[in-house]
C-alpha cells in the first residue's frame, strides 16, 4: 500500500507503522500513521511538537525480556523500550541514520546495534558509540506495580 503525504512516500504499512521514501525515492524513515491515514509528522521537516512531558503506560514488565528491547507506538511516536540489569530505558525507536527500527536491534549490555546499517547507541544515555556529537532522544521511565511508563 503507498499513500502520498507532502511530497513524501508512505509504503509498506504495518500495524500503522510506514515506510517513508522522499518523492526523489531515497527512504528518509519511518514513522507511525494516524487513524485517518495521515502521517503523524509534518511531511518530514519537523517532528511535532510535545511543549508538555505526559506520563504513558507503555507496557507489562513481561512485555520487554531481560536484556531484550521491543518497539512500541506511544501517542503518535515509535518507543524503543530496553531492559537492563533489571531497569527499562526509553529512547526514540528511530534510528536517525536511515530510519531503521531501533526496538527491533541487538542488545548488547547496554548497547543498542540499529539492525538496518549497525548503529550503535547507549540505550542508557542515547549517545552514539563512535561520535561524541550524535546523541539520541531518550525519555525518563518509570515503573509501578508491574507496569512500566514512559514520558514524552
């Protein structure tokens, strides 16, 4: 399935997660639809905007392994969710490389390998494992009971 959003490409519509390709054909991401069939993002210029953190529910402690990460979509956003050591962490589940699926890559320890093109980044701090300049969104986390949350 493709729709057209902005001089942008949405292909490959998965569980309201799409391929973006820019109208040149280079793939510029991912990003998640709306219920209306729109991309949540400003024809990919911008991300939108989130003046206030609100606290979501995002998953059962279960849901995400130990040493584990998984992808989820939260108001509008894909969330890489990680289990380390006992704690979960929180960055954006795209990687800023080439729009590959961060909740879908390896864990190692603490590092993320993206599974597209092997970017690495500490899901701890977002920070890239080879440039000190690059420097991925992460959100604070918590957990209540068994359920985990996440800010945005």
């Amino acid at each position: 399935m493709e729709k057209s959003a902005g001089g942008a490409t949405l292909a490959f519509v998965k569980s309201g997660v799409a391929l973006v390709s820019a109208a040149d054909g280079r793939r510029i991401g991912r990003s998640v639809l709306e219920g209306n069939g729109k991309c949540c993002q400003d024809c990919h210029t911008s991300r939108r905007s989130y003046p206030v953190a609100e606290r979501h529910r995002v998953a059962h402690i279960r849901d995400v392994a130990p040493g584990a990460a998984r992808e989820f979509v939260v108001a509008g956003r894909i969330i890489a969710l990680y289990h380390v050591n006992g704690k979960f962490f929180a960055m954006d589940g795209v990687c800023p490389h080439a729009g590959g699926p961060l909740g879908e890559g390896t864990l190692n320890g603490n590092v993320v390998t993206c599974p597209w093109h092997g970017w690495q980044f500490d899901v701890t701090t977002g920070q890239h494992c080879l440039s000190s300049a690059i420097r991925h969104p992460t959100f604070p986390v918590s957990v209540e009971g068994e359920d985990v949350y996440v800010e945005l």
